[in-house]
C-alpha cells in the first residue's frame, strides 16, 4: 500500500481522482512560462487557456514575444487557439492588469489584428474568475495541462516566487472538462462585446475518453465554483455526473482532509494568510506535534495593512495569530535587501506538501475570496518521489544550501533556524540574507 494512501482524497468534487499521470512541478516563473511557450510552439492542434489577469506589456521570456505574440504563432500554423477571460462585475476592486474586454481592449484587439478565438467570462458579484489554466492539444496523444496560479503580468515574472504544474496522463482530461464547461456555459457568450473571432454559437465537446497514462503519479483536480454559476453536469470520462449548479468546494475540502490526516510535516507556500477554516485544521495538527511552515510575502498587500487598523476586520488575523501560539509553527517571508526594503521578492504560490507524501497546486489562495466566492483550480498529488523531491527544492531556495540529503522535518527546522537568524539580523540593523527565509511575527503580520 503507497505511503500517502492514508491522506483521503476530495470526495465532493467534479473530478475522480486518476492514476498513470506525469506530473512536473515547475518553480519560478522563468521555468514555467519558458515551458508554457515551448508547449504552446509545439502544438499541433489546440491551445485553451483561462485567464484572471492578463497585462498588456507582458512579455514572455527569451525575446518571445507578448501573448498574442506566442498565440498568433499557433493560430498561423492552424491550431485552435482561445482564450477564457475574466470580466469583472461593477462590485470588484479594479485593476490595469485585469482585461475585460472594455472598448480600448476591443481596439488594441482590433489594430493587433489576432485572430485568436477570446470569449469573456463573469464570477458572482465581487468575485473573480481566478483559474490560470492551460491545455495543449486537448484529447490528442500530444496533450498537456497546465495549473497554477501565475498572471500574465511583467510583475508575476519580474517580483513573484510562484510555482505552475505540468500534467500528462488522464487527468489532463479533467483540465479539459474544466475549459469545456466553462467556455459553453460563459456568460457573455451572447453579449454584443462578449466574444472575439467567434459567435455565442461556437460550442466545444466535452471530452469522451480519458487520456491513455503517461506516468506513475495518482492526481486529482479540484475546483473552486460558485452556486448557480454553471449548470451543465455532464460527467468527465469515467466520473459521474455533478451538479454543478450547487457550486464546488473540494479544494476547501482537501486541505482540510490533507491537514487532518498528516503526521509529520506542513509546509504551505500562499499569497495569504489562512483564514480560520484552513487555520483551525492546522492547529489540531500543531497539537498532534506536527510540525507546520508558512511562508507568505514579507510586505502583503495594501488591503491586509488597511484591515490591520480597522476592528470590524479583526477576524482576518485570528487564525494566523491561533497558529503563533504554538512553538512548532514558524510563519516566514523571503528576505528583502534590507529591513526596509520595499519590493521583496512576492509569494505568490499556492501549495501545500504533507508528509513527504502528497502535494497541492494551483490558484487558490487560502484568504475568503479564494474559499467562498472564486472560481478556482488545483490538482492534489499522491505521490512521494514529486513530494519529496519538490519540498526540498523549495526548502534549499530559502536556506541557501542543498536540503536534498535531510528528512522533512529536519529540513523544516533548517528553514526555522534561518528564518531566526535572518530576523536577528532585522532587529540589530544588520543587512539580510536576501533571498532566503526571515521569520515574521503573526500577531504583528500586516502591522510592519
């Protein structure tokens, strides 16, 4: 019996969970946007990608050009290419970096000349359309997935850590299912400005075999979906149908299964703090004496220091202020240049390895607009070799020595002690280990 079988799967969710994949865990954004074009150069037959952000002045890496740029090459060569773009509702925060196909988009669209296939998409209310996901020649042996939770911004390849999962085997096919649904069922497929190179008319299949195997990993893609948002349940191949309209949690629901079930070791990578549905979970794991590593940005966002000072937002902090209360949990940021320096490297990621033995990736932030309103997508992995092997690349990033040859928890009290040294160094002045870990404070997170 496999060493992770003992950490449940997700039993809510749209997608079973598959054996015979190949999974690669990509870090940093030069490896996996460098990938994603060479993916998108090679395809023979299709390329579908869903967008949250996307900046104009986004270019990719090695002189290749913009996204049109890399997906007008495709189209050229015959290949179907489409983008699923969020486009925000009047009560969402707006950004530059959001493309929701106002008048000036349409233009800039118009003068590029792309013929790229586009169709917007909405979330409920103030939420957003937050999947990052790519698929390559969809139901073709020459298929590829792709799942994270990077921006198509110069600041996500610039100033972001962040990590992208690459998947070939059946549950590529899951990733399909997930674009199909989602491109039918768009909700401005029948707007006026709600499609480009395309009518409300144009349909996808959905998928009706699963893709053959490819590897040994055991993989399950998980969602995030608002109630009555989609309607069509029609099942994956070999899954049953869902019903989507009463919406989808089991991201949610498989960090909380993953935290219950682990014995040794959490280390959880996020652009948030938890709030107190993943925070009380952890918790019961710090009481079982496992040991539990956070890293976050060093600097947050402009809205966690404002909530900081209101007390109606009070509630956002207790959960990290729960875990600062146990000696085995260390909250970390990556080190800046100084103490005050101003744009330390950004933790973007969103993944959690327990045990050595199972792994998470994908969009979803672990703050209440990721676990109760957007659309989200992550794929869960059992297996111990990608765990292993992915837990101490990360870990030797933010120590500045190979972890390769430690055990998890050792390697995690090496990230504890380095993360200590780097915050002696903040508090006498002295300049930092840049790059590496330094320990933040929980009570004060957001304060300084």
């Amino acid at each position: 019996m496999s060493v992770a079988s003992y950490i449940p799967i997700a039993a809510s969710g749209s997608y079973p969970i598959r054996g015979g994949n190949k999974v690669l865990p990509m870090v940093g954004a030069a490896t996996f946007f460098s990938r994603l074009c060479d993916a998108v150069d090679s395809a023979r037959h299709s390329v579908w990608i869903t967008v949250a952000f996307w900046d104009r002045k986004f270019l990719f890496p090695e002189g290749r050009g913009s996204l049109l740029d890399v997906l007008s090459r495709a189209v050229a060569r015959g290949v179907d290419v489409r983008l699923l773009i969020w486009r925000p509702n009047k009560e969402a925060t707006h950004h530059p970096i959001m493309f929701g196909g106002t008048a000036e988009h349409m233009d800039m669209l118009r003068q590029s000349g792309t013929r790229v296939k586009m169709r917007w998409d909405r979330a409920i209310d103030r939420y957003c359309q937050h999947q990052k996901s790519w698929v390559v020649d969809a139901g073709f042996p020459s298929e590829a997935a792709f799942v994270g939770g990077a921006n198509l911004t110069a600041r996500s390849y610039e100033r972001h850590h962040d990590v992208y999962l690459e998947v070939t085997g059946p549950s590529a096919t899951d990733v399909h299912h997930n674009f199909v649904q989602r491109w039918n069922e768009a909700s401005e497929r029948e707007a006026e400005d709600g499609n480009w190179n395309c009518g409300g008319a144009d349909q996808l299949p959905f998928p009706a075999v699963a893709s053959a195997p490819r590897g040994a990993s055991r993989v399950q893609v998980q969602r995030m979906l608002h109630a009555d948002r989609y309607f069509d349940g029609h099942p994956t191949p070999d899954g049953r149908p869902f019903d989507a309209a009463r919406g989808e949690r089991s991201i949610a629901e498989q960090y909380v299964r993953a935290i219950d079930a682990a014995r040794r070791s959490i280390y959880l990578e996020n652009q948030a703090i938890p709030t107190m549905e993943i925070a009380a979970p952890l918790a019961r794991a710090l009481e079982r004496g496992v040991d539990v590593v956070l890293l976050v940005p060093t600097k947050p966002e402009a809205y966690v220091f404002a909530a900081r000072k209101d007390p109606s937002e009070r509630s956002r902090f207790e959960g990290v202020e729960l875990l600062g209360r146990y000696p085995n949990f260390l909250l970390a940021g990556i080190a800046g240049r100084d103490a005050g320096d101003p744009d330390p490297l950004y933790v973007h990621a969103k993944l959690m390895i327990v045990d050595d033995a199972w792994v998470t990736i994908g969009s979803c932030n672990l703050h209440a607009f990721s676990l109760n309103g957007h659309c989200e997508m992550n794929a869960s992995i059992w297996d111990e070799t990608v765990a292993r092997d992915l837990l101490r690349r990360l870990v030797s990033r933010r120590v500045g020595e190979d972890a390769a040859s430690l055990d998890d928890r050792a390697a995690l009290g090496l990230y504890r002690r380095v993360g200590d040294d780097n915050r002696g160094r903040m508090a006498r002045g002295e300049p930092l280990r840049e790059g590496l870990a330094v320990a933040l404070q929980p009570e004060r997170y957001g304060l300084t």
